[in-house]
C-alpha cells in the first residue's frame, strides 16, 4: 500500500483522529482518488478493527475511537466523494428500544455506520415504536436498526416491526437489529431482516446487503 | 447457622458453612407484580421496607426458600431515588458550596426532564436527565470539560452524611439478612459524572483528564465507604458495572484498578467486608479483579446472559482467592421447567461449592420469574448443598 494509504490505515487503527484529518488530506493533495482512500485505507482499517474486536485484542474504548478517526476521515473525504459521484452508502434509522436505556453498544453501532459510509439518524434511547415509525416517514431510511440490552426489551423489537408493518412501510425498510441477548434465531423469530453480534460486522453485513441488491430502492 | 453467620464464612471462607448460601436480588417489577397483593407506589413501599424490614424484605425473601439479603443502596449523583435519599441524607450545611437548582425542562404524559443546575465557588455545572416509570436516564452530564472537573471539590461531603436511619434499620434486621448495601465504584461513579462514551474515548484522548477524575472521585468514595462503616452493615457491593461494558486489560490495570485497590482498602479499614460487582464482561481481567482484594466478587455473568464468564474456570483460576458470589443463569427461572432448574442449581454447586467460598445467586436481578421456579431453586440448593458435599456427580446431573 501507498505510504500516505497506510499511514491513514494506521491512524484510524489507532484511533488518531487528528491524525487521519491531516492525511486523508494529503492523500487528496497527492492525487488518489477519493473511492481508492475510502476502500483501501479506510474500509480496510475498520474490517481490520473489526477483526481485533473479535480476537479480543481490541475492547470497546478502542472500538470507538477507531470509529471517531473514521468518521472524522471520512468528513474530509465526503466533497471528494460526492464530486466522484460516490454516494453515500444509505441512510439508517437507529435506536434503543423502548423500555432499554442501554446505549453504549448502539452508539458504537452508529458511529461505526458512520464510518462505513452510512448516513445515521440517531433515536436515542428508549424509543417507542411510533417514534421508530414517525423517523422513517420523517427521513425516508433504508436501514431500521434496533438495538436491546435486555431479556425483556427484546419482545419490544418485535412490537417495532409490528408498528412498521401496520403503517405499511416494513417493506420500505431493512430491519437491522442487535444487542447481547439478541440471537440470530431470534432475530428470525421476530421477522427481522439482519442480525450481526457486534459492530463491525453490523456494517459490514448492511454495506453487502447494499451491494447485493444494487443500493436502496 | 443464621442467615449472617452462612453467608460471612462463604465471603471470608475461614470455614465451611452448613451448606451453600443462597441469595437473590428481588427487582421492582417482580416485587409489585409478583410479591404484593397490588402494585404500591415506590414511596410507600420504600418507608414499609425501612420501618418493617422483617415483616416485608427479610420475610417475602424467607417465604420463597431464600437466605435474605438487604440491597440498600447510596445515591448516585444524577440519580433521583428516593430509596437513597429516605435512608441517608446529607445535613443542611453539606449543601453550603454546592447548591442544586432543579429545573424541569420538559413534560409529557409519561415522563418528565429535569436539569439540575449546580452553583458551586468554582462556578456554574448542570447535568440533565429524563424520568419515566422505574427510571431515569441521563441526557448530559456534569462534567463537560476539564475545568468542571473543579467543581467536584464541592460536592456535599460524606462525612456529613447523616446514617441514623440506616443504622437502625440494620439493627432491626440483625443477623437475620445478609446486608450487601451498594455504593458506586470510581470508574462506576466517574462514567456517571463524564458519560460513558464519552470517558472511554478520554481514555485515548486525555489519559491525564482521566486519572485526575479517577482520584477526585476516589478520595470522596473512600470518606463515603469510611462513614457506611458506622451502620453496621455486613458488606458493601462496589458497583462497578461500567467496567463490564467490555475493556482491556491493560485499561483496567492502569486506570482503574490502582483506585479499585484503594477503595478496597478503605472498605476493610472501615471493619466491613467488600463485593466486587461486575455483572457484565471481565473473564480476560479476572485475576486483576481479584487483586483488588475484594472478599467476593459477582455477579460471574455467564455468556447465555450476557456476561462472559464460566463459573467452573473462575473456580480454577481464583477459587482459592475470593468468595464467589453468583453465576445462577436467571432466565431459566421464568418460563423453563423445573429440571432444568434444578440442573442449573447443580451445574453452578458442581463448578463452585467444592470448599466452600460459594454463593448460589442470581446473576442478575429477578424481574421476571415463576415463583415456584425461585422455590426449586432454594429446595435444590438446600439439599445438594450442604457441606461436606456429595462426592462429585453422585445424584448430580452431568
Ligand atoms: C453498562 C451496563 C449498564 C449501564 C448502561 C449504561 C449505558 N449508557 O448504556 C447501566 C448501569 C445504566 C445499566 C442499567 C441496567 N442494566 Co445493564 N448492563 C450493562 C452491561 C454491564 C454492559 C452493556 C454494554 O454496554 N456493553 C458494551 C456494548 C459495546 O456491547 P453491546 O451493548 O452488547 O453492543 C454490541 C453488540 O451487542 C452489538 N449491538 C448492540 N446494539 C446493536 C444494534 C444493532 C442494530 C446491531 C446490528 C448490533 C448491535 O454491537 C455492539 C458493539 O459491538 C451489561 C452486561 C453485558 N455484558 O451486556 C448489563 C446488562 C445488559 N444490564 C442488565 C440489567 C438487568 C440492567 C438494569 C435492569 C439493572 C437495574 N437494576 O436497574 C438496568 C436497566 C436500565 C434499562 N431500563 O435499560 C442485565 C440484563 C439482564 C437481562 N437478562 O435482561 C445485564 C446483562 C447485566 C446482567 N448480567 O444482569 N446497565
């Protein structure tokens, strides 16, 4: 990889976030081309910081701020981009849902979306199922993530697919849920669309969700 | 053997108990739902607890096979219980450098969001949070920037903590509970001043910020613990379940422990014993948990709730170490059938009762459970629990 490729690499990595500013911009100046920064430096980091999460080398702390120097890299990126007609990837409707205050794992989520190109509207938490549906006809989102911490919160995913389903935008939107206690059964259980364990993989799998079917609607 | 005399020979294990303490923390919902006639409000119940403890805490507990155990708590800064506040309060003069404004900033039907502003000498902070039902959730925190950190210099002092209804409260109970009040952690108490996302990323950032907020933090915690000592409770449970949320153990050796320790310290200065409480990961930092010096840790979250734990390899590692106070997978008491109740109880005495040192306990707290499936759970451990155990596997289930 090109020096100033692997130097952004490595700083998102870190998570220097001054750093990553200071290089995507150079990397600019030198004249790579914006989809090249994004995917070979950028992109990779975050599969490689995924990859760490999994192997436990890296923890939460060093999840996020991976994910701050992405998104802060990718701020810089985002004029280029856009001129290179490289649209954002989509755009995600997130939050916890109602009942769970537990948010430190959907932040992560968010920011990490971020970093992967997704534009992120954040609920909050404790978001009760109208407000996930009013956010979808607000913003127009072609992701719905939810997110529960808790045994008794889950079922309240289920509620939130039901409310999309009865103001007949469930077909409008992918439902991306997630959470410790959340399975993969479950998540079929309950008619959701994605599931993913952690956040690197979240993006990941919505970003091929994309690709697969040739970006949203 | 009384309720006390179990559960402190399984915390400092100079001795084998008769048989395996059991424990549980009954929550809110289980407690208005299951347990009373009908639901009550919060207020009245906390004044019944306090006037009456053995007729309604020691009692329900008792009633359902349990050991009783008393989880009091002290109140956490952006936290609006009344439960703490009704038990210790500060005097007046506590508040002279540090006077709270609460300002109500929002309404509606089912919540409301307050702000408390703070006005100290060292100038203006406020924090704000939201209340719904059973709880409150924090919207912005106190500490903004490195120079609120000098606020902190004026928070209302632990040593004018007045604990009289504390006190009495545990002597009425005497040795029929087992008291394990919470009180917050430094890195429990530091995520609630700073925010959790927002220190994780300090920890990168500005790791001098951290280790200054980390001491400020412990030096109050320790005048707190020093002052608890003076009610006569049995132990403390130090809450520090952020740190659960997933760390190196290279973070938690360099920011957190060192103040952990000192907590520790002062807990056993002041003549009690010390929980540590991490109900969420740690596997990968156990022994450093350890080293703390705590007298038993919980809550050994297993991974099917969440936690990262496996009771039998906690054993391994630290059995021989520190009381081990939990691991019991709750879910199963809501809905599963009883042999697997009792299969739950025996995997959990198998992996942890072999010398003593153990403490069958719900890893979490019950909200939700069948309270037959709470009565299986305590006859089980009545019978396969007694010291000296059965030999391993006789009667037991694999
Ligand atoms: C920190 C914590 C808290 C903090 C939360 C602070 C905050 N701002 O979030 C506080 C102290 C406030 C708290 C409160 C409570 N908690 Co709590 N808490 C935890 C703890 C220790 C860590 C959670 C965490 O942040 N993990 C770190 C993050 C990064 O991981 P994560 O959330 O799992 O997220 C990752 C993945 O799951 C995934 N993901 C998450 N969301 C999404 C969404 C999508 C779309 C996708 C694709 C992926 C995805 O990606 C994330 C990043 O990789 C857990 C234990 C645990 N290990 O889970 C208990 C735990 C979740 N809490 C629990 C309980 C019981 C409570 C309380 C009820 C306790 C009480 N007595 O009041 C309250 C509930 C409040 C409420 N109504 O929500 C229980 C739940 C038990 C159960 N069976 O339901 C747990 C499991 C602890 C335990 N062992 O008992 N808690």
């Amino acid at each position: 990889m090109d020096d100033v490729l692997q130097a952004i690499y490595d700083s998102i990595l870190e998570g220097r976030v001054t750093e990553v500013a200071a290089e995507v911009q150079r990397a600019l100046a030198a004249g790579h081309p914006a989809g090249v920064i994004l995917n070979q430096a950028m992109i990779a980091a975050m599969a490689e910081v995924g990859r760490r999460f999994e192997t436990m080398e890296y923890f939460v702390p060093e999840m996020l701020v991976a994910a701050r120097a992405m998104k802060e890299g990718l701020a810089l990126l985002r004029p280029a981009l856009v001129g290179a007609q490289i649209e954002p990837v989509g755009k995600v409707v997130l939050g916890t849902v109602s009942g769970d205050l537990h948010d430190i794992g959907k932040n992560l989520v968010g920011m990490v979306l971020e970093g992967a190109g997704f534009e992120v509207v954040d609920l909050g938490v404790n978001v009760p199922p109208e407000a996930f549906v009013a956010a979808v006809r607000e913003h127009r989102p072609q992701v719905v993530g939810l997110s529960a911490l808790l045994t008794t919160t889950m079922l309240a995913m289920k509620a939130t697919i039901e409310a999309l389903r009865a103001a007949g935008l469930r077909d409008q939107v992918v439902v991306m849920v997630g959470g410790a206690p959340v399975t993969p059964a479950f998540a079929d259980r309950i008619g959701a669309d994605l599931y993913a364990p952690e956040a690197a993989s979240a993006a990941a799998r919505a970003r091929s969700r994309f690709a697969d079917q040739g970006g949203a609607e | 053997m009384n309720v006390a005399e179990r559960t402190r020979l399984a915390f400092t294990r100079v001795g084998l108990p008769d048989r395996v303490p059991i424990h549980a923390w009954l929550g809110m919902t289980f407690i208005q739902r299951t347990v009373l006639p009908r639901p009550a409000r919060m207020t009245d119940l906390f004044h019944q607890w306090i006037d009456d403890p053995l007729g309604t805490l020691v009692k329900w507990q008792a009633d359902l096979g349990l050991d009783p155990m008393i989880t009091t708590h002290s109140q956490h800064i952006g936290e609006l219980e009344r439960w703490p506040r009704l038990l210790c309060d500060f005097k007046e003069d506590a508040y002279a450098h540090w006077r709270e404004e609460i300002v109500e900033i929002d309404r509606s039907e089912s919540s409301r969001t307050l702000e408390h502003r703070i006005h100290t000498p060292a100038g203006e902070g406020a924090y704000s949070y939201r209340m719904e039902g059973y709880s409150d959730w924090p919207l912005d925190y106190l500490i903004k920037d490195e120079a609120d950190l000098d606020l902190l210099h004026y928070r209302p002092d632990p040593d004018l903590l007045v604990v009289d209804r504390l006190k009495a409260m545990v002597e009425k109970v005497g040795d029929r509970a087992w008291w394990l009040h919470h009180a917050p952690g430094p890195w429990n108490e530091a995520a609630e001043l700073r925010g959790v996302t927002t220190l994780s990323m300090d920890l990168y950032d500005r790791p001098e910020f951290v280790h200054k907020l980390m001491r400020l933090v412990t030096d109050r915690l320790k005048k707190l613990y020093r002052k608890l000592g003076e009610t006569g409770i049995h132990s403390v449970s130090m809450n520090e379940t952020w740190v659960g949320m997933g760390l190196s153990p290279h973070i938690y050796q360099e920011f957190i422990k060192p103040y952990d320790d000192e907590c520790v310290a002062a807990i056993h200065e002041a003549g009690y014993l010390v929980s540590y409480h991490n109900c969420g990961r740690g596997t990968r930092f156990l022994e450093d948990m350890v080293a703390t010096g705590a007298d038993a840790l919980e809550t050994i979250t297993p991974v099917e709730n969440s936690g990262d734990f496996d009771l039998a390899d906690v054993k391994r590692r630290v059995g021989d170490r520190i009381c081990l106070f939990g691991g019991f997978n709750e879910r199963l008491l809501d809905e599963a059938a009883p042999a697997k109740v009792r299969d739950e109880v025996k995997r959990c005495l198998d992996a942890a009762g072999e010398g003593g040192g153990y403490i069958l306990r719900t890893s979490g707290a019950i909200y939700q459970a069948d309270p037959r499936n709470i009565e299986v759970m305590c006859q089980t451990a009545r019978d396969y629990g007694r010291y000296p155990r059965p030999a391993q596997g006789a009667g037991g289930s694999a």
